[in-house]
C-alpha cells in the first residue's frame, strides 16, 4: 500500500480508492441478490482488509467523527428510500398497527431485559445500562430494507414499516435517556416525550405538504438535491432541539409517493398528478443511489474500526450470545401474539443490528460509560444477527412452506372476489406475480 502512494499522487489515490468501493459495492450487491449474504457484511470486510493493508488509517483521529456524519446522512436517505417506496391504502391500516406494536414492543422490552444482563454481567447501575441496551435493541433497516426484496408483498412492507418504527423509536427512547437530567419528575418526563412527538408530527406535516408541493413548482435542472438538503438541514435543526427528526424524513416520503392520499378536497388541486409523477420517479432513483453510496462507506468506515482481537475474548462472546438470545426470544414471543395464525417465518430472524446501533453507542456521552463493556460486543450481535438473517433468507430462497404456499393462495382468492364483487379488477401485476 506504501508503495502505491509512493508511485501515486496522493489526490489520484483517493480517487482511485473511492471508485473501487463503489464498485466493489456494486459488486457485492449482486452477490447478495444471488445468495442472500447481506452486502453489508461483505463492506465490512472490505472495511477490515483496508484496515490490515494500512495500518495507520485506524488511528485516525477524523475516523470516528467521519463514521457519525456518513451514518446520519445514510439514515436520512434509507429512511426515505423506505417511505418512497411504501404506498398506504386503507387496507394497510391492520398491517402497520401491527408493525409498529412489534417495534414497540420489541425496542422497549429487549432493551430492559438487556439492560437487566448488563447490569449482570458488568455490576454498572441500570440506568447507564440501559443507555447501552438502546442501540443493541433495534433493528437496522439499513440491512433490512435491502434484504427483504424477495419476501411476499405483505412480509415485505411489514418487515420496513417495523424497521423505520425501530429506527425512529429507538432514537427517541435514546436521546431522552441521554438528556434525563433536565427532567425533575417522571410527570416531566412523560410530558416532554409526548410534547416532543406532537411538535415533531405538527412540524413534519407542514414542512411535508409545503416540500412536496415545492417540488412540483422548481424548474430548474437542479432541484432534488436541493430538496435533500432542505430534509438534512431541517433533520440536524430537529435533532439539535431533540426533536424526532426521523418522523419528518419518512412524513415527506410517504406524501410524496401518496399525493392522491394526503392531497385531498381543497388541497386537491395544489398537486398536478402530470407533474408529480415523472418528479417521483427522478427523485426516488436520486434517493436510491444515493442512500447506495452511504451506506457503502458508512459500512466500510465501520469495518476499518473494527477490533478484531475483541473476537476472541470469551466473555465477550458469553455476553453477546446471552443479548443475541434475548433480541429473539423477545421477537419470537410478540410476533406469536401479533401475527397470530400467520407464518412467522422467516421474519422471526429477520432482526439485524447495524447502522443506528452503531451510530448511537459513538454518540453515549461519557458520563454514561460503562468502564467495562467492549466494543466487540457490537460486532458480534452485527455479525450474529447477520448471519442468522442471512441464513433464515437462504433457506427462505428454496422453497416455502405449506401454510405459506395456503395462505397466499387464499389471500389471492379474497383479493379476487372482492374485485369481482365490486364489477371491476384491481390487482397490481408485481403482486399477481408474487403470488
């Protein structure tokens, strides 16, 4: 690696560096579409052999602080990468009650039996350790969203929607423990959490139905990426104030790609369905790529920080194996009692951490640091839950099974009747596919 710079100007390296990510990137998404190993994990261990042929990039001091901008940035866009792609039908309504209840659910009790085992494990006290059980207990839609492609309609949709809730929730419950010492009272703290969530949903609806009708009105050749800087700029003043900055992101998205939903009665006309169309096809591609790229370096930097001697300490891996536990036993009882009579596979160990577990544990102030816990924790409940998802989708890949095979033939009879019955059929062509 000495050599190359040597030979290469230091400008044409970095050039040369960051075009092969790109494009081993792409590469790796392709090996994940034909085997289902979830190309974050193979970024990062691209990240880790960037690591071993130059040593010296570890120690950078900028590493840590680049890491946290390109997270954030990562999340705005695969938040919204996820809201584009969502369409909200009254039918839907059952499905993301659903989603969010597992997310909920999911977030607040791993996080306290987590918590519990922390407290356990390293005697710290259980508040401090349930700012780190946080970040451990929800799920990373950035290897989600990728991943479940390949699942039904229904599996699919129900899988982002509880991720983007995770995200977002995980968030809020984080930066309210992280600020606790501002509140006097568990009255105060009930109070500032509703208040917060009511300001952010209040801002969120404006500033969507004011962005969305923006877009159409922008005629200038450059106008998406203006429209991302607007939702960064407005996330990082959210955040600043504590507000839940992430509601904004996916707000926008879901309006934009719902404009016959949101856009009704007198606010029917202030969108040109000619007009909004062929701009959501443009900005959703943009959305796309872009949330691609960070998502690729984001998963690289990570592999570059990555301690591999951690690995290998075996009280780490007790720990870790006990909080990899619970993340599914608790995900195992609350899909029983939510899906009831629906297959609960293979959304079972479809339950990834990265990104935002990744993100947050950097961002834990130092007053909250547990002396004792390693880092190699997080890499082995990434790795852990990675790998179990990307075993359940391989499996899930060859075939399905009898009560899957019944139940989405059923679906499509009922979809079928109702549409007759009412002297017309809508059924969407991908979905009659799927089926």
């Amino acid at each position: 690696m000495d050599y190359l710079m040597d030979i290469i100007k230091p400008e044409y390296f970095i050039i040369i560096t960051i075009s092969m990510i790109i494009i081993l990137s792409f590469i790796f998404n392709l090996i994940s579409i034909k085997t289902n190993i979830p190309s974050v994990l193979l970024l990062m261990a691209l990240g880790v052999l960037i690591q071993y042929a130059y040593p010296g990039i570890k120690n950078n001091t900028y590493l840590e602080n680049t890491l946290i901008v390109i997270g954030k940035a990562g999340l705005i866009m695969i938040v919204l990468e996820a809201a584009l792609d969502l369409r909200l039908k009254r039918d839907k309504a059952g499905l993301i009650i659903k989603a969010f209840l597992m997310a909920f659910l999911g977030l607040v009790v791993s996080a306290f039996l987590i918590a519990l085992a922390i407290q356990y494990f390293l005697e710290s006290s259980f508040y401090n350790s349930l700012v780190f059980a946080v970040p451990l207990s929800i799920m990373s839609s950035a290897i989600i969203i990728p991943s479940v492609s390949g699942l039904t309609e229904y599996k699919k949709e129900f899988m982002i929607y509880e991720s983007t809730f995770s995200d977002i929730l995980g968030i809020i419950l984080f930066q309210f423990l992280i600020i606790s010492e501002d509140f006097t009272s568990t009255t105060h703290i009930v109070f500032s959490v509703v208040s917060n969530i009511v300001i952010t949903v209040i801002v969120a609806v404006v500033t969507g139905y004011l962005s969305v009708w923006a877009m159409q009105k922008l005629t200038g050749h450059v106008k998406f990426f203006l429209v991302i800087a607007v939702l960064m700029l407005l996330y990082a003043i959210g955040s600043v104030f504590h507000l839940s900055s992430l509601i904004l992101i996916l707000l926008f998205g879901l309006m934009l790609n719902n404009t016959d939903l949101f856009y009704r009665g007198i606010l029917k006309n202030a969108i040109n369905d000619e007009k909004i169309k062929p701009i959501f096809k443009e900005f959703y591609t943009i959305t796309l790529e872009s949330a691609f790229v960070l998502r690729t370096f984001f998963f690289v930097t990570f592999g570059i920080t990555i301690s591999l001697i951690s690995l290998v300490n075996f009280e780490v891996a007790i720990q870790s194996l006990v909080f990899t536990g619970i993340l599914y036993l608790v995900r195992l009882v609350f899909l029983k009692i939510i899906y009831r009579n629906r297959s609960i596979m293979p959304e079972l160990f479809i339950a990834p951490r990265g990104l935002i577990t990744v993100l947050l544990f950097f961002t834990i102030p130092a007053n909250y640091f547990i002396k004792n816990f390693d880092q190699g924790v997080l890499l082995y409940v990434i790795l852990a839950t990675s790998f179990i998802m990307t075993i359940a989708l391989v499996i899930r890949k060859g075939g399905k099974n009898i009560s899957e095979i019944l139940h989405d033939y059923d679906e499509l009879h009922d979809t079928i009747e109702k549409s007759f019955e009412q002297g017309h059929l809508e059924l969407d062509k991908d979905d009659m596919e799927k089926k």
